[in-house]
C-alpha cells in the first residue's frame, strides 16, 4: 500500500490539504496527516481546526512515498521555517523512488531548497520568484519527474487526481473522478 505523509502547520489552506487528503484515502492510499506543530490541533488560515493524526516527531519518513504540502501563506511560512522537514524534503528529492507535492504557496518551499531546479511548476500568484531554478507555467497542475505543483485551492481536487493516478495509475483516478461527478 502507497503511504502519503501531509504536513499540517497553523495558517494551512484548508480546502488544498483535506480536498488531497480526502481523495487519497478514496483510492486506499494511507494518508497520516501530520502536525508539524506542538499540538496534533493544527488551525487552518480560516480558522477550522483539524486534528492530525501524528506530531512530526512522531514519524519515520523512510516509509513515505509521497510528502505533500498545502499552501496557505501562514502555513507556508511555518513549514518553510521547520528544519527537520526541510531535510526530508531534501533526501525525498535525491531519491529516485520518492515523490513530493505542494500547491499554492507550499512550492516556494520547494523553490527556496533548490528542488526545482530545471523542472517545470507552478504556484500560486505572487511566489512565482522564490520557484528558484523552476521553469514557472501557469498550469493549474504540473508533474515533473517526481515534482507536482499545484497553482491553489481552485485545483485541489485536479492535484488529488493526479496524485492518485502517479500513486496507483489513471484507472483509479478516472473511477473515484467519476463518482465525486468532478468534470
């Protein structure tokens, strides 16, 4: 079974993490929500809370195949403020079994550690600058390798989708698309 890790941090973007996080579990892939604050209530930017399921210390990475970032400016700040994190996002893009995706401003994480250098991504209006090294598109959904960007909260459910079919493959996608009656 796939495992996915999605890092919650105060001021995420709500709809980009549970939209992803939601179509994942539809298509069986472990999802753990992870904290990367003090408490396992992490408080999105329009103030819902949400309960992960692990504080970030609490995990072994090892056994991800996937790590994924929502946006959220607040958010954003916060994982890109969080060292240990960054690090695993430096080791996920150094192996070649390992995949990585952000939406919104979460792939100015990406930029700033030098993880898209000559790939092609995206973002949300504004971050395009801290893409360092990226080839920036105005897609709403970009897969490079083992990169996918996404542009915002507007995309969620396009970036769960393509998740699911990099994850498992494109039938799985096409049948869970099909029976939330996403166009």
């Amino acid at each position: 079974m796939k495992k996915v890790y999605a890092f919650l941090a105060d001021g995420f973007e709500e709809v980009e993490a549970l939209a992803v996080i939601d179509l994942l579990k539809r298509a069986k892939i472990e999802t753990i929500m992870v904290s990367i604050m003090d408490s396992l209530t992490v408080t999105g930017a329009h103030d819902i809370k949400v309960v992960a399921d692990k504080l970030y210390s609490e995990i072994d990475y090892r056994d991800a195949d996937l790590l994924f970032l929502p946006g959220g400016g607040l958010g954003t700040k916060n994982l890109k403020a969080h060292k240990e994190l960054a690090d695993n996002l430096l080791d996920f893009a150094k192996d070649d079994t390992k995949r990585i995706a952000a939406i919104c401003a979460a792939p100015s994480v990406l930029g700033l550690l030098n993880i898209l250098n000559n790939k092609k991504a995206t973002c949300y209006p504004g971050f395009e600058e801290q893409l360092l090294g990226a080839d920036v598109v105005a897609d709403g959904v970009v897969t490079d390798g083992r990169i996918t960007t996404a542009k915002g909260m507007g995309v969620s459910i396009a970036l769960g989708l393509e998740l699911i079919s990099l994850l498992i493959d494109k039938e799985t996608s096409d049948r869970i698309k099909a029976e939330i009656q996403h166009p």
